[in-house]
C-alpha cells in the first residue's frame, strides 16, 4: 500500500480526515506499467479511477482500426494527479485511452464500486472528493480544448 506522505499529496483527496483517508486506502491497490503499456482503452468500461504515483500518463484520442501513437496525446498526467474519473460518472465509460510514458509509470488503483459505496456511507466524504473532481474535469476539458486549438493553428485562450 501507499505511505501516508504519498496519499495526502493527492488532492482529490484533500480534506478528508484520517478516518475517511484509511477507508478510501482500503479501495486502493498500487499497479505497475512499463513504457507503452495500456492502462485502459477509450470505450472500455470504468471500472477504477487511477493516480499517477511514479511518472507520467499520456491520454490519448483512439482512431479505431489505427494503431494509436503518442501524436494523439491531448494531454499528460503526472505524479498526484488522477485519470479516468470516468469511473465515477453515471456512465462509466472511458472517454480517452491511457498510456504508460515513460519507463516505468507506478499507479493508485482505486475501485469504483468501494469507493461510491463510502460515498453512500459518508455523503461529506462524497462531496469533498467530486468537488475535487469537478476541478480535475475542468481543467481536462480546457486541456482538449487547448489541444484542439493548436492542432488548427489557433492561439489557445484559457478562460478557467
């Protein structure tokens, strides 16, 4: 499992008590990748939401019946940060394909299912981590935005 000093540095996480921060541990499961591996696919169901514990994530936008590469990044994830929070939408579905950037990517694997059901439990804990969420959607959106933007050759105007 994770050090007490890694997890606080999450900040979806940021706010919830020692109590909650324990139950939430408890969904938690450290996965390794290497360069190139696939973390999970555009359409696949979202079954976890994952934070970057050890190096950097591309998300990229699949063409079906062609082999993706690294110039269909729309953005990158770093250490503390979190992707596919598609797990934690009515729908879960990933939007974006993920993939391991560098040599070795070392992940927080936190399961959908455990983590909603301490939401149903401890509705406080629940807001604390989707208003972090919103934050986290946000910012992704303007990053595709930013990216679409530049691939036409237009200055990108952040309005966050």
């Amino acid at each position: 499992m994770t050090s007490k000093d890694i997890f606080t540095q999450i900040l979806i996480f940021d706010g919830l008590d020692q109590g909650q921060m324990n139950k939430v541990k408890a969904c938690c499961q450290e996965k390794e990748y290497t360069a190139g591996a696939r973390i999970f696919a555009d359409g696949q169901q979202a079954e976890s939401l994952f934070v970057v514990l050890e190096g950097r994530v591309d998300l990229r936008f699949e063409i079906p019946g062609r082999e993706s590469t690294s110039s269909d990044n729309i953005t990158s994830v770093r250490q503390g940060q979190v992707l596919g929070w598609s797990a934690l939408m009515h729908s879960p579905i990933y939007s974006l394909s993920a993939y391991c950037a560098t040599d070795k990517c070392r992940l927080l694997k936190v399961g959908r299912d455990c983590l909603l059901a301490l939401f149903e439990e401890d509705p406080r804990m629940g807001y604390i981590v989707m208003s972090h969420m919103a934050e986290v959607i946000r910012t992704r959106f303007h990053q595709v935005q930013e990216e679409l933007a530049r691939r036409k050759g237009i200055p990108a105007t952040r309005h966050c």
